[in-house]
C-alpha cells in the first residue's frame, strides 16, 4: 500500500512552511517516490463506481464549470427495505464522460485505505481535517472555469497529462471593486499573466495555497489527479475555541439573563462583569499550553484519523506483561471520590471510576512514555497490571506500541 510522504509533498519542510505555506504555489516534478498508480489507478475508479449504492454525495459531473444534473446520472434503488432516490449508475457516469465531462469523486479517502492514512498524516502534520478528492478528465477536456478553493491543496497528478495555469496567491478584485468568492468565475483579463503554465505528468505535485486562481485542462489523453485538501484554522478560529474554552461555565457565573429593552442597563452592567472575568481569565492562560490544545484539537476533529479500532480491540486481548503500552493523547481529568478509594477520570467526553492506584498510573504516564502492561501500574502485581491495561486500552485511555 503506497502512502506519500510528507517530504515527497513539500520537499525540505523548513523551506515549505517559511516560503510557501499560505504564501505561494510550488511545483515539484517527479515529487511522488512510488508508482503513482498504486496511489490511484483509472482502473480503481472502474471498482469504486460500482459499489451497488454509490450516491451523489461522493461523485459528481461537471463541464467546462457546469455541473451536470444528478437526475440524468442516477436512479432511485432499495436496500434492505431502505430507499435510496439517488444511486449513480456507473452507465449513465460513462456516457457522460464519452461526451465531454469531467467525474469528480468526493472524499475518495472513504473508499482507499491508503488515502485514509495520507490525509490522517496530513491532519497530524496540518493539525486539522484533511480529505482527498479525484478528478478525471477526458482527453482534451476542461471540467472547471478559472476558480479558487477554499482551501490549501496538494494536487497529486497520476495518469495523462494536463495543462495547469496558476496565478499569484493574492486578492484579486473584479472591476467593481468587490472580492471574488469562491466559486465565482474569473476573468482571466483582470488576472494577468499566470505565475505557472504548466502541463502536469504522473508523479507531479503542486501545492495550492487557499484563495490561488487555477484552472486545468487535459491535453490528449485522459487525465487523472488526487486533490488533497487541508484547511488550516485562522487566527480568529483558533481564539474562539480559546474563548470558548475558556468562558465561565461554573454555576456562580452560568444564569440566564432577560435581555429586553426595559433590562438594558442591568444587563449591560452583568456583562461587563462577564467580560472582566473572561479577560482575567484568558490572562491566566500559559500561551504554550493553550498552543498544545489547539493542536490536539485540530488533530483529533472527527475524520482526521486512519485509526483501525476493530484490529486494535482484538490485539488487546494478547496483551501481557512485555506488550509496550503509553497513556493515550488526551486531556485527562481527575476527581477523587467521597470515599478516596476510585476516582473519576474524564476523557475523551466521558467519565470512567477506577480504583485509585489506576487512576494514579494513568496520572503519572505522560502521554508518549513507553511501559511495559506488566509495569504500567507499579503498585499491583504483574497480571493485575495486565488486567488493568486491557481495561484502559479498551476505553481508550491507553494505547498499544506497534
């Protein structure tokens, strides 16, 4: 199973994040270090379209920046006594593409392992989602009009060629003085000329920064090419979920007040306390600290993982006492008992009572450090360490070492 690496994407990584990384486009030839076609493959598409109930919320068709209407590519079908008012027929996808349009695959990192584990790394490296989209375009064909995304992308090209015209990552404003949007057609007068003209081969990358205007044409064959997608958190993203993680949720400061015009000196005076507080407390917070959240978070956001939970829940159950073990990455809290013997751990948005000496191994092991299960509790003997770290792997506060 082919999976690039990230050196393969960005080349010399100090290089890419103070150049490039939000900045500029970058071109690099022959960048992938296996065969593209491992990655992705025409013939891989054949076997994704037809998945017996592929809907139009993976695949899509368009032409020179008009979308094709889902009612001409599919038809109602039912499974296990389900409806499904719109299955892709692979057919239908086929003449289509005779014709002229391009077949644009959403979130192909839902059907390829490999992709699954290149966007999870890219999340990790990004410290947000990331997905993966195809994009194959017949012979001589132009699926979209100049356009930006939304979003920072790494085009991977893996079959045919096809010419690319990228312009400067900037704000470019149309005549009337206003922005572009994403999705607007450009002019491709008020562009100038291009910063990149380029005819992609296999093995190719080119990294787009959010907001760079591109468009794309195979040349005479037919072409293929991963976009993969990631989306970095602004300035003004992350400090809302500080803030938010940060606002007052105690009972003393929570209330519920009664905003309406008659209360408007009162609760103008209630909320500059609350803003007092707030400020006192974001004040309060170790900038490094609150950085590490920040990327824990945007690492963990659901869909950014290739995590194998059925395969991992099995290989507990052969854990002993030499299986190498760490405390999971999460932001563990705990709270003793009236009694002192359990305490209540909170992660991952749940609370689990274990007994103390449990509570305490998972307190000291930072997130990282390697122990044997048979160490793990150094309080306990051996097997009932065992025990306990078959328990916690399976609640996912510890994780096995491959």
């Amino acid at each position: 199973m082919y999976v690039p690496t990230f050196a393969s994407l960005v080349g010399d990584e100090d290089e890419f994040f103070t150049e490039y990384f939000g900045r500029s486009p970058l071109l690099r030839r022959g960048a992938l270090t296996g065969p593209p076609e491992e990655l992705l493959s025409v013939a891989d598409l054949d076997e994704c379209l037809h998945e017996e109930a592929l809907r139009t919320q993976y695949l899509r068709l368009v032409k020179r920046g008009d979308l094709i209407h889902e009612g001409t590519y599919t038809q109602p079908l039912r499974v296990q006594r389900k409806y499904i008012p719109d299955r892709v027929v692979p057919e239908r996808v086929y003449e289509h593409f005779r014709s002229g349009a391009s077949v644009v695959w959403h979130s192909m990192n839902h059907f390829r392992p490999n992709l699954r584990a290149l966007n999870a790394m890219l999340a990790q490296r990004f410290a947000t989602r990331s997905d993966s989209l195809a994009f194959l375009t017949p012979a001589g064909q132009q699926g979209f009009v100049i356009h930006h995304d939304p979003n920072d992308t790494f085009v991977i090209h893996l079959h045919g060629k096809k010419r690319w015209r990228v312009w400067p990552t900037a704000q470019v404003t149309r005549p009337d003085g206003r922005s572009y949007k994403v999705g607007e057609e450009y002019r491709a007068e008020h562009l100038g000329e291009p910063l990149l003209d380029v005819t992609l081969e296999p093995g190719d990358v080119l990294y787009l920064p959010n907001g760079t205007p591109h468009v794309a044409a195979a040349e005479n064959t037919v072409s293929l090419h991963l976009t993969v997608t990631v989306t970095p958190r602004t300035w003004p993203e992350l400090l809302r979920s500080t803030v938010a993680a940060t606002l007052p949720i105690d009972a003393e400061h929570r209330g519920f007040p009664h905003l309406a015009e008659e209360t408007w000196d009162e609760q103008a005076a209630a909320l500059k306390d609350q803003i007092e507080l707030l400020v006192d407390r974001l004040r309060a917070i170790d900038p490094r600290t609150e950085v590490a959240r920040l990327t824990a978070e945007g690492r963990d956001a659901e869909g950014t993982a290739a995590e194998h939970r059925f395969a991992s829940a099995a290989a507990v159950d052969k854990t002993d006492a030499a299986t190498a073990v760490r405390a999971a990455r999460a932001d563990f809290s705990f709270t003793p008992s009236a009694d002192g013997d359990r305490v209540g751990v909170r992660f991952g948005g749940k609370t689990v009572a274990m007994p103390r000496p449990v509570a305490d191994a998972l307190r000291s092991r930072a997130a990282g450090t390697v122990v044997p299960a048979g160490q793990f509790v150094p309080t306990v003997a051996p097997e009932d360490s065992v025990r306990a770290v078959k328990t916690l792997a399976r609640l996912g506060a510890v994780a096995l070492v491959p």
